[in-house]
C-alpha cells in the first residue's frame, strides 16, 4: 500500500489523527511547490488514450460489466467523500463572512438537500455491491485493497482530504475548489466510460444514476471571487488572489490526471483479460487454498496449485485452460461456467458479477490470444510523507489550560496537528475536572440514571421549574450585564462550534442530523448576517466595542478579557474536534447550551435590560430557538433519546449516559468559571486550581 493510499485512509475517517494531519499538510505542500507530475506527460496520455478507447456500441455485455467496475472502483474514493471538503464553508470563521455564509448554503445544499446526500457514494457502493465485492468498511484495508486502485487514484481525493482538514492554512486553496465541484468537474467521465456505468445502473434494482444539479460556472465564480477578496481583506487568505490563481492550475491538471487515470483503468480492464485473470486467482487464493479437497487439473491437486499462488498463478491458469473445464473462445460452453458458478453450482457464491465477466473474456480470448500491453500508471514524485516528523505528544499530564492559543488555533490556526493534540488534552483535563467537582452544583442536574419512560418529563418539570423560579430585578444599571456580554465575547463569537465537526460527514444518524440541523441555526442557516456570532458582534458594537475579528492575533493579545471566559469556547471547539469519540460528551455539553437561560427569569431579566436602553436582542432570539416545545431545547432532548436508544441495543445504557452527564457537567462548569467565579454573580464550588489557571 502506497503512501497516498494510506494518506487517504488516514484522511477518511471522522477524526483524523494528528500524525496523518501532518502528513497531508506535508504532502499538499510539496505539491503546490511543485506539481508530482509533467504537464506535458498528461497532455501525451490523453492523446494517447483518445486513439486508443472504443465506443460504447462496440463493447459486448460482458466488457460493459468490467469497464462498470473499474471505474465504480475508481469513483468510489471520490464518491465516499463526496463534497466534504465544502463543509469547512460552514464552520467558524469562515460563515461569519457575508461571501462565506454564501458559500456555507451552497456546501448545505450540496450534501444535505433532499436527494442529494451521498448520491455518488451510493451509486458506487451498489454498482461495487453488484459486481465487484468490496470488503471491509470505507477506508479500511481491506476495503482500499478490495479496490485494487493504482497510487495516481488516490492524488486528487488527497488533495481535497486536505484542504477540508487544514482550511485555515490552504484558505485560498479551498477556495479554488468550489468551482469544480459544484459544476461537477471532479466526477466527469469520458462518454464511453459513464455509458458502461448507466448500463449496468439500468439492470441494478436500488441502484440509480445520479442526477444532480450541477451550477454553471457563471453561477459559482462570482461567489467564490466575492469570497476571496472578502477573506483576503479579513486576514483569512493572506497572498490570496496569488495562491489562488497558482493551485487552480494545480487542481485542473490533477483533475485530468484523475480523468485519465480512470481511462487508463478502465481501457486495460478490457485490453488483458489474462493480467486480469492473474489478478483474479490472486485474490481468491486465500480463501481458496485448502479448499478442493482432491480435485486437480493436469494431474496437480488444486490445493497445491493455491499453495504456489500468487508467484504461480500463470500454472494454473494454464491447466485450467487446457482442462475440460474451458472451452476457448466460447464461455456459453465451458462447463466452468455453465456447472461450476450459477449460484446454486459449487461455486456460485464465490464469484461476483464482475469476476464472472472477466473469465468469460478470458474465455473467448483463449481462440484467439494475442499479447496487448497495458498502459502503465501516470508515474508521479511524491515525497516521502513518512519523514514529515514525528510530531508532538499528547502530555501525559496537563497543568493548566493555554487557553487564549489554544482558541486562537482551533479558530484560524495553521498547524493543525498540535492544535489538535493540545485540543485532546484539554478535552480530556475539563471532563475530569469536572468528574472531581462536588456535586450538586447547579440549578438542575442530570438524572442520576436514565429512563426512556422518565426523561421527556423530567426535562418538562424542570424547564416548569426554570420557568417558575423567583426573579431577581436589575440592580445594578445593567453593568453586569455589560461585564458578562464584554467578558462573553470569545464564547458567543463562536456560538454552535461544540457541533461543527458533525459538518464533516455526508449522511448522518438520527440523533446526528438532530445537532447538525441546531448548528445550522446557530450559523443563520446560510443567510448572510443572522448566524448568531455575527449578530452577538451588532450587540457588542451597541455596548461600545468594536473588537478585533476573533480570529487574529489581536483578539488574544490585545483585548482586556478575562482568561477565564476562554474556558467554554474552547472547551466546544476542542470538544468539535471529536464528533466521533466525543459524541456522548457532546450531547450532553449542548444540551446544557440550548436549556441554559430559558425560562421567565431570563425574559424578566431582558425586560429590565431593554427598560435601561439595552439592545436584548440577542438574548430573545435564544429564549426563542432554544424553547422547549419545538425550538433547539426540545432537539437536544430528542438526540439524547435517540442516542440513550442506541445505547440500550448494545447494552452500555450507564456507560453512554454517564459520558452525557460528564459532558453536561463539563459545560456548565465552564459557564461557572467566568460567570459565578470571576464576576462574583454567585458563590462558585469549581475547584481553586481552575481559576487560577493562566490563559496565556
């Protein structure tokens, strides 16, 4: 396995780690330094391949079937993470900008509208299915190796893989990726190759073609160019328009790579059936050895022949080939076909449908035997990933949070490796400090244990409760309120990121798709100025400060916050790092952010405010998304339902619900530190240790 094969594996999964951030950071810029392959060599290719290819009325039944799936092969690395690498458009900062809240639309109605999620994947996973077999789940090894794709396969999905990892460092490089993929430049096939596909999809029940609505370019590129020159100006995309312009050229050459190499696949899929046939006897060897009991050919059991495979396997094709078993040149009579493999015969669950295909070819190819070359793979100069550094380990012991670098890194840093790493630890040092912290703490906790029957009213009694509880009146002319909303600033700013990770993943569980659809809220559902960051910067100018972007250095360095209130934001962006691992934490940790503050206290409070002169806008528009009856509150309950389901199946009902009041805990605690600790608003039992912490 090939070093973009595992990058892309590494890259594939939810939670990449921090070694395989490094790696691919490692890779993309030895790329944009310069490109791992000629131009002139891909021009020579596709010329080569336009004298060579056949037209689609030329191909019987059974070459239509192994071009299928070579290429189903072959789109499957793009097609399993089909349009992921838009999803960085709808995270902080990014969606906070009116060009890239446009650019958050097009990426949610690109993998979530109706119709739309994961169509080529589930185009490719069928056809595979069908005709080819894969094992294993996406991105394991034995499903890469069931492909049997070529490194040159794995180049551009790598790429893409990249930058939706590492979007603060290549910002002007994943803007250069909008434009092919919204207008469907990455999934172009040549004509005869998507005929052979929309054959074999017209046989298959369940399986469709996908139609999507590609843009035109006309309709993206003023979207993308308002983009760069607004993230350009925000310090987002810095030398933009010049990265721009140079990574463009790279990702058009490496889109007709992907194009050729597809070709290339597909043409020598029908150019040598017995490189094929190797190549068939090479994958079924392990499973066929010791199999056959005391059948032979030529005298040599079959048993011994899988012994000597792969190193042997032209042996036994040639034995079969000269056995009664093969008739050459007509597959119609070989008995191996007609006796051996229908599916009640022997053998009629052991091939696919593209393995059959490719014997019969192999079959008629014996009358006449010729020698046709294969075109080799475009040759590439990766640099060794392997050397790109070991990296820094996670701390065995963590002494205190860095809080305000560590919200400057997972805001807009461009090292994403240690930022994730450091991101684990502080993760991991909340939650157990919030384990040690005496309980009972707060105005309502988590039930001790979870009942399915209990738990809707549980959560209806105690929202009663929030909603009955005594008022105290404004005293103090607003001024806590202004301490709290200044000191609130770095939290707010990033209102939903504890739920952006679930933004990198096509197709969602129920309990997934819940939090994902209270994040898209929470970020103005694509709508220019309503994502809640945004608005929260309109009531800190009404109070009378224009802040530095959240995202620059000047925001940490420069503003007179309190350490203490980077304590939540980054506990949810760092918590967002884990949509996988973390998921129970999460489930807990937001449901304390959207049932936080309902009830007629915090109205009565706003009242008072907005008497005093106060824009309460903001604090409205939360009591009215997060109600209890409809809004984000009764989601969260919803998620905890559905996951607490799942949980009961696998029978780690306490394990899961534990994990949930953990991260709920953790979460309020984080409220606690700046709001009851700092600003003295009540007496606080965090631990000591916790507020003395530095932030820097």
């Amino acid at each position: 396995m090939g070093p973009l094969t595992r990058l892309y594996r590494g890259l594939g999964v939810m939670e990449p780690a921090p070694d395989e951030l490094r790696r691919a950071e490692s890779f993309l810029d030895g790329l944009i330094e310069g490109p791992p392959f000629a131009a002139d060599e891909v021009d020579a290719r596709e010329r080569g391949l336009r004298g060579a290819t056949p037209a689609f009325t030329d191909l019987d039944a059974d070459e239509i079937r192994v071009v299928a799936s070579a290429a189903s092969r072959h789109l499957a690395a793009l097609a399993h993470q089909d349009g992921v690498w838009l999803a960085p458009f709808a995270r902080v900062p990014f969606c906070h900008l009116s060009a890239g809240a446009r650019l958050a639309e097009l990426s949610h109605e690109y993998r979530y509208a109706p119709g739309q999620q994961g169509r080529f994947s589930r185009m490719a996973d069928g056809l595979l299915r069908r005709l080819g077999q894969p094992s294993g789940d996406v991105g394991s090894i034995a499903h890469v190796r069931s492909l049997r794709l070529d490194e040159t396969a794995y180049l551009l999905p790598d790429i893409l893989l990249t930058l939706a990892n590492s979007p603060y460092r290549y910002a002007p490089e994943l803007l250069a990726a909008v434009e092919p993929t919204l207008t469907g430049a990455l999934f172009d096939m040549p004509d005869w190759i998507s005929s052979c596909v929309k054959a074999v999809v017209d046989d298959i029940e369940g399986v469709e073609w996908p139609a999507p609505a590609w843009r035109q370019p006309a309709e993206v590129v003023p979207d993308v160019e308002a983009a760069l020159r607004q993230f350009a100006d925000s310090g987002l995309a810095a030398d933009g328009a010049r990265r721009f312009e140079a990574f463009a050229r790279l990702l058009r050459d490496a889109i007709r790579v992907h194009r050729a190499e597809l070709e290339r696949a597909c043409l020598n899929a029908l150019r040598a059936p017995e490189p094929a046939m190797r190549d068939l006897v090479e994958r079924k060897t392990p499973s066929a050895r010791h199999a056959h009991g005391t059948a032979a050919l030529a005298g040599t059991l079959l048993d011994d022949h899988f012994d000597r495979s792969p190193a042997d396997s032209q042996d036994l094709l040639d034995a079969l080939a000269q056995s009664r078993w093969i008739t050459p040149g007509a597959p119609d009579r070989s008995p191996f076909i007609t006796a051996l493999t229908p599916i009640h015969a022997p053998m009629g669950k052991i091939f696919s449908a593209e393995d059959i295909a490719i014997v019969r070819r192999w079959i008629t190819w014996l009358a006449q035997p010729e020698s046709v070359p294969v075109v080799p793979a475009l040759s590439l100069s990766v640099p060794d990933l392997d050397r790109s550094g070991d990296g820094e380990p996670v701390p065995d012991e963590f002494d205190g949070p860095r809080t305000r670098e560590l919200f400057h890194d997972l805001v807009a840093g461009h090292d994403r490796a240690p930022a994730v790493r450091r991101a684990a630890a502080f993760v991991e040092y909340w939650l157990d400090a919030a384990q040690r912290m005496e309980k009972p703490v707060f105005s309502w906790e988590l039930p001790d244990r979870y009942d399915a029957g209990e738990f809707p009213d549980w959560m209806m009694a105690t929202y009663q409760a929030m909603a009955s509880a005594p008022v105290s009146p404004v005293t103090d002319e607003g001024k806590g309120h202004h301490d709290r909303s200044f000191h609130g600033a770095a939290d707010n700013l990033v209102d939903g990121a504890w739920l952006q990770g679930l933004t990198r993943r096509v197709v969602l569980r129920e309990s997934e798709q819940l939090l994902y659809d209270i994040y898209w809220d929470e970020i103005g559902n694509g709508k220019p100025g309503r994502s809640h960051g945004v608005l929260y910067e309109d009531l800190l100018v009404g109070l009378g400060h224009r802040l530095p972007k959240f995202w620059t250095r000047e925001f940490i360095d420069d503003v007179d916050f309190l350490d203490e209130g980077f304590y939540a934001p980054v506990f949810r962006l760092a918590i967002a790092e884990f949509p996988v691992s973390r998921f129970p934490e999460i489930v807990g940790a937001n449901m304390v952010c959207e049932f936080h503050g309902l009830g007629t206290a915090g109205i009565s409070k706003a009242d008072d405010l907005t008497d005093l002169g106060f824009d309460t806008s903001f604090t409205r528009l939360h009591i009215a998304d997060d109600n209890v009856e409809m809004g984000h509150s009764a989601k969260s309950r919803d998620a905890v339902v559905f996951l607490m389901a799942e949980a009961a199946r696998l029978g780690v009902t306490d394990l899961v619900w534990e994990r949930v009041r953990r991260g709920a805990t953790a979460m309020r605690m984080a409220y606690v530190v700046l709001m009851q600790g700092r600003l003295k608003i009540a007496p606080t039992q965090v631990p000591a240790h916790l507020l003395g912490a530095s932030g820097r």
